[in-house]
C-alpha cells in the first residue's frame, strides 16, 4: 500500500474510528477521508451511493456502528438491528459496485455463540444461539461478515472482517445510559469519589469473565491488516487474557482512587458467563496486542481527566 492511496474511515470521529485515523496518520497515510454522520448519513442508501461516486476511496474501513450496552441494546432492539445493517450494507454495497479493492469490516465478538466454547475460535461462528442481550446487534454484525465472505468468493476481492473483543480506551462513550462496562465503571468512580467516596452499585454478580483491548492496539490491526494480506476473511482481535467483572472494578478503584463500597446488584443481568477470544489466527498472521489492561485504564483515566466537559455522550 502506498501512503497516497485514498482511505474512507466511515464513523472517523468515533473511539475505534479515530485512534484509526491517529494511526494511519503517524504512519504517514495523508489521503484520509471522514464524513461527519450530520454531513453523510450512512443510513441512507442513496446519499451512501453519492459520496461513493464522487470520492472513489481505495479502501473502505467500517468503523461506523449504532453501539451499546446490555441496557441500550435492551430498549432498542430495532434501531440495533435495522440502523448497522443500514450502515454496512450501503458501505459494503457502495464499495463493491464502485470497485474498492481493499474493505476492513468491525464487528465484534458477540457474534459468537453465548455458551461456545472458551476461548472464542472463528469456526465458532453461527454454531449456536447468541446471548439474548445484545443478539440484535450481533446478528447485524454477523450480516456484514457473511457479505464480506461473500464478495471474497464471489469477486475474489480483499475483504475482510476484524472481530476485536470488548474495546476501551480514549474518546469513549461515558454516558451511563449507553456506555460499555468498563467505561461506565470508571465514571462511576469517578463521581463516587468526587462525593466523599460514596458507594458504587454495580450490575450483576461481578463473576462473568472478560477481555479487554486498549482502542489503538485495535487501531494498530487495523493498519497491519491494511498493509498484509490474510488468507482467510475472518479474524478475532484481542489479548487473549481475561478477569472478571469484580477483578476489572477493583482495577478501576484502584486506578480512580475511589476507597467506598462496591455493592453488586445481582438482580441486574450478567450477560454471557465469559468471552475470552481465540486470537492465535491473528497471532500467525504476524500481529499481537501490546498494551496490558492497566496501563490502558491509566491512559483511559487520564483522557477522561482532561475531557469531562466534552466527552462522547450518545444521546438515543
């Protein structure tokens, strides 16, 4: 790849979008384009096909979702379903019947079964039911990934799909309606401690495990696997470490320097027991995660230190 070929992030002003912007930038890629959801809304077919036309990118990474938590996904079900299968399929058709060679598709690993097996392997995909939870936007996601395989097959075009697991990082979203966990948390903590170090109630048991990747080292596999190519058209993105939810707050406490009470609220829903991804595939591939979860949550904490007064709040 060239550093004068014209690269489209679609949702660049994002968390994940962004810290892939920043990276392409520091490798000296200077043909980036973004478009602000107020100036080209990935939801309209027609204004998709438009943009297409005029700009002619090389390479399309779709970064551009309708994201969420347990309970955004909870209240709505449609809008997570309907609006990322809008996104991507008006992104990925637009690509393919404007000739873009190259196109990095971003799901997500609640792709996955909700009981597969530990850790998540590709092959793993449509094996079984989803975590009911967030399965309307898993099934969005898994609609992208089959017409990325499908093009692979049938135009025999570089398009592939990066599953990253549970993302954090500078730029996220810290509004508690509509935040992940580990963001949520670290607000949460935050405020505590900003009020005499008050309780903190949390969702759930604190028992269910996850793993965490720091956005720019999901940026990083982003531009590695702009530069490679890969054999297959599915690959997991991760650390391939977990801990669980109660290990992560006390991380997150440690970090914030909240000394109050953690209280689980074990009527609130767990999700799926544990989501650890397989990421050998990517490893083979020549690509490994480099920044460890605290050092991650120190750098998050520091961003959210500096940017409370303007820091993404997605208003539903």
């Amino acid at each position: 790849m060239t550093k004068t070929i014209k690269i489209y992030i679609a949702g660049h002003r994002g968390m994940v979008g962004s810290a892939i912007w920043r990276a392409l930038e520091a490798k000296g890629y200077n043909k980036l384009v973004g478009k602000t959801s107020k100036e080209l809304d990935l939801r309209n077919k027609e204004a998709v096909e438009a943009f297409f036309d005029q700009e002619k990118p090389d390479v399309v990474i779709d970064a551009a979702a309708r994201v969420g938590g347990i309970l955004a996904n909870n209240n709505y079900p449609y809008q997570f379903l309907m609006e990322n299968m809008q996104i991507q399929n008006n992104l990925i058709d637009s690509s393919l019947s404007t000739d873009v060679q190259k196109f990095i598709f971003l799901g997500s690993s609640c792709i996955y079964p909700k009981l597969a097996p530990q850790p998540l392997k590709e092959e793993y995909l449509l094996t079984g039911p989803l975590e009911p939870t967030n399965e309307w936007y898993a099934i969005a996601k898994i609609t992208g990934v089959k017409a990325c395989e499908a093009i692979r097959k049938q135009f025999g075009k570089d398009y592939i799909s990066l599953m990253p697991t549970n993302l954090y990082g500078t730029h996220d979203n810290f509004d508690l309606n509509t935040s992940h966990v580990l963001p949520a948390m670290m607000r949460k903590f935050h405020e505590a401690k900003e009020n005499g170090n008050t309780a903190v109630e949390l969702w759930g048991s604190g028992t269910p495990k996850r793993e965490f990747l720091f956005v720019e080292d999901l940026a990083d596999a982003v531009v590695y696997s702009l530069e490679n190519k890969f054999q297959d058209n599915l690959y997991n993105v991760g650390t391939g470490t977990d801990l669980t939810i109660k290990e992560l707050a006390e991380l997150i406490q440690k970090t914030v320097g909240h000394t109050g009470e953690i209280k689980w609220d074990s009527s609130k829903p767990d999700g799926t027991p544990r989501k650890l991804m397989d990421v050998s595939k990517m490893e083979q591939a020549g690509w490994k995660a480099k920044v460890g979860l605290e050092e991650g949550i120190t750098r998050t904490y520091e961003w959210f230190l500096e940017n409370q007064e303007t820091f993404k709040q997605v208003k539903l």
